[in-house]
C-alpha cells in the first residue's frame, strides 16, 4: 500500500537545499528520528504513518545543504556545460543566489498510483531511518569545499559516495525502490 515516499522526496526536493529550520519533532536538521515504531516493516506502515516519515524526513534535511552550496553545485554544473569558464560558474551562482527561495510543495510528501510498489518491502522503519541518515550525512561532506574553483573532476567523483551500505541493504529488501534509481538505457 506504500511506497518509500520519504526516499522519493527526500532524494528529488530534500538534497536541493530547502532553507534551513529547525525541529524537535522527528528530527532536527541533518537528522532524523521516526516517531514511528522502528521494528515495523516499511510495507507494513499506513498511509498516515509513511506521510508522517516523509514529513520528519523533509524537516531532517532542510538544514543539511544550505542555498549556497546547492547555488555552488548548479554554478559549477553551468560552468561544466560552458567548457569550465569559472567566470560562468560565478555569474550562475550569483543568479541562483538571488533567487527567492520557493516554497515547498504540499505534495512532496502525497502519495500516488506508484505507491503500491512497495507492500512487499521487507525493511524497517529503523533500518530506513539509518539511511537517510547516512544519505544526509554523505551529502552534507560531497558539498564541503566546493567553489567555482572547483575542477569538473571532482564533481564527476561526489555522487561516488553518495549510497552509503545503509541504503543498499535497503534496496535489496525493498525492490520496487531500486526499479526507481534505475537508469533507462540511450538508443
């Protein structure tokens, strides 16, 4: 009946650098604790309990990539595309930085069609909560550092950490979660 919502939203809009905010409810920026029992099955937990970890997991994360270093990412992304002119990363960066910030989108935590993938996911709720965990601390260290200065060599090797062994153990148990992270092959 659910599908690992809390990956989904928290891999796609989490990890872009919401602002940062605090939380003593599930968690705190750059962590996140269930208040949901953590021996139960993750296709065990009803809907109301999967909206509730997504919402804990979103407020975890707020806080772990601030807007600076997700405006250093798509500066150094843009830069990459321009044949790595930093003068070009700068002037993204300023661009994204000048931004207002967006609100969040009230269904980042809804659930879909799609959700029933998961029934069969035999991982609990504490094994989920040590991956997103590790997910967010993995991320918070591959941002650190990173400037217009930055060569395209190292961003081609940060997502290299990215899947701590928390989370493949993870995919293992719950294979409609894996069938998302797949890539489709190019023709």
């Amino acid at each position: 009946m659910t599908r690992i919502v809390i990956v989904i939203g928290a891999t796609a809009v989490g990890l872009l650098g919401l602002p940062g905010c605090g939380g003593g409810d599930g968690g705190s920026p750059g962590k996140v604790n269930y208040s949901v029992d953590n021996s139960k099955q993750v296709g065990q937990l009803t809907e109301a309990e999967a909206g509730v970890m997504c919402e804990q997991t979103m407020k975890a994360m707020e806080g772990a990539i601030s807007k600076s270093d997700t405006c250093t990412l798509t500066g150094l992304l843009t830069a990459a595309f321009a044949g790595g002119d930093k003068a070009v990363c700068q002037e993204a960066y300023e661009e994204c930085m000048n931004k207002p910030e967006e609100p969040e989108d009230e269904d980042d935590c809804k659930l879909d069609d799609e959700d029933s993938k998961l029934t069969d996911c035999t991982a609990t709720v504490g094994e989920f909560e040590a991956c997103i965990n590790d997910t967010i601390a993995a991320t918070s260290e591959a941002y650190e550092g990173l400037s217009c200065d930055t060569d395209v060599e190292t961003l081609d090797s940060m997502g290299d950490n990215l899947e701590p062994a928390s989370c493949k153990a993870i995919e293992k148990k719950c294979p409609g979660l894996a069938e998302e992270d797949e890539e489709v092959p190019q023709s």
